[in-house]
C-alpha cells in the first residue's frame, strides 16, 4: 500500500471513528486510538497489552470492519461529507454574487459556522 493510500485510509477510519466511536467495545476504541491517533505500532501495542502482535492486528482489521458496517448501515460520514460539498458549493455562489462585500462575508461566515457545526 502507497504512503498515499495508508494517509486515506488513515484519515477515513478517523473521521469514521469521529462519529462511530461510541458504537465500539472499550478495547476497540483502545487499539484504533493507539494505531491510528497515536501511531503506535502493532509491536507497542502488544507490548502495552501483553498480547501478540497478531491479535492486535485482528483486534484492529474487526474493529475498522465494525466502522465500515456502521457507515454502510447508518452512512454518517457520507452524509456529512455531501453537506460539507453542498456548504461549499453555497459559498461559492455567495462569493461570486452581486452582494456587497458586507453581505458576502457575512454569508461565507455563516457557510464556516455550519461546517463546524457539522
């Protein structure tokens, strides 16, 4: 796998992880925290849990699978990226409208608060 592809995959088990976390046992939230937040690698979390490095790999390839069902089941993560497309899209418009400036800053401020509020 590219550094590139290891990056993506990376950034969508966070993101996925943002919003499913909850759904998770403690030990799954532990290993997806320690390797993808913390970059621990498979050998330190074995160490830290006194379990082979093996069943840390299972531990977090089910624990990715169970994000991945969620996302397909609940679809959270695509939810939030088409409205973060659409908030985009919106200020697009906003900025090359005939608005005055005071107005277009005011509505591109708004579009950034609900991207937060997201």
């Amino acid at each position: 796998m590219s550094q590139e592809n290891r990056l993506e995959k990376t950034n969508r088990i966070n993101l996925l992880f943002d919003f499913y976390e909850q759904l998770l046992t403690e030990k799954q939230q532990t290993f997806l925290k320690y390797y993808f937040h913390d970059d621990f690698s498979l050998g330190e979390i074995a160490g830290e849990f006194e379990i082979s490095r093996q069943a840390v790999y299972e531990h977090i390839k089910r624990a990715e699978q169970v994000l991945e069902s969620y996302e397909e089941k609940l679809g959270l993560l695509s939810k939030h990226e088409a409205r973060i497309r659409e908030l985009e899209k919106f200020r697009e418009m906003v900025e090359t409208s005939d608005l005055d400036e005071h107005d277009k800053h005011v509505m591109t401020d708004m579009v950034d608060r609900l991207k937060v509020w997201d």
